[in-house]
C-alpha cells in the first residue's frame, strides 16, 4: 500500500482524472441551469400568451406543469451533482494517508503504535479468521 499510495506517477494520474470528472461535471452542471432558464422562460411566454388570449387556459396548464415537471427533474440532478462536487476528496484523502503512512517508514516491524493508529478493531471468527477493520478510508 505506501508503494502505491507514494507512487507520483499514479497520483498524477489519479489528479488529471478528478480534475476531467470535475469539468465533465461543471460543464453538466452549467448546460442544466441553461436549461432551466429556458423552461423558465418558456413558461413565462406561454403566460404572457395566456394573458393576451392567445391560448386557452387549459393549454397554459399543460405547457406549465410539463415545464415545472423538467425544472423539478433538472433541479434533482443539479443537486446531485453539487453533491459530488463536494464530496470529490478522494485526492485529499490519499494524502493525508499517504502522510501517516510515510510517518512509519521504513516498515521494518509492525509496533503497537501503528496498529492502534490504523486498526480500529479486529474480530476473530469461530474458525479462526481475523476481520480487520481500519480507521481509514479513501473511498468516500
């Protein structure tokens, strides 16, 4: 793991990927408030159609909640997409463990102090089997 965690060829690797997922996701999110804008707009043309007598109030209604049904549908997706946006700290979370763990090197023998910094428990099954469970996790 720390030759992997410190390997700078794929932490780079891992950053030119985050920064593209972080573009694809605010060019998305810049195409969905555009579209938004014109479901607003549209909404507001088919009003002033209405006011004028140019429809009937019925076919306002109609446009209108198939509009407001796009705007909720698009406001949803933008919001899980802000979401991820924020949440993106998979780099953050390598470094900060790939700083303990470079703390501890070199590996020679596994200390006390190590185990109750990475492990936050270990069950042992009926058969024997441990299941470890560490304090860390760079997923998120």
């Amino acid at each position: 793991m720390a030759q992997v965690i410190n390997d700078k060829e794929y932490l780079n690797t891992l950053a030119v990927e985050a920064q593209k997922k972080q573009k694809q996701v605010t060019q998305i999110l810049i195409n969905i408030e555009n579209e938004i804008k014109a479901s607003k707009a549209k909404k507001k043309r088919y009003l002033e159609m209405l006011a004028e007598k140019q429809i009937t109030h019925g076919e306002y209604r109609e446009v209108a909640d198939e509009n407001q049904g796009r705007i909720n549908e698009l406001n949803i997706k933008r919001s899980g997409l802000e979401a991820a946006l924020r949440h993106d700290e998979f780099l953050g979370r390598i470094e900060n463990l790939r700083n303990t763990i470079n703390r501890f090197l070199p590996l020679e023998d596994i200390t006390e102090e190590m185990l109750h910094h990475f492990v936050e428990r270990i069950e042992v099954d009926k058969s024997g089997i441990p299941k470890i469970t560490y304090r860390f996790s760079i997923l998120p």
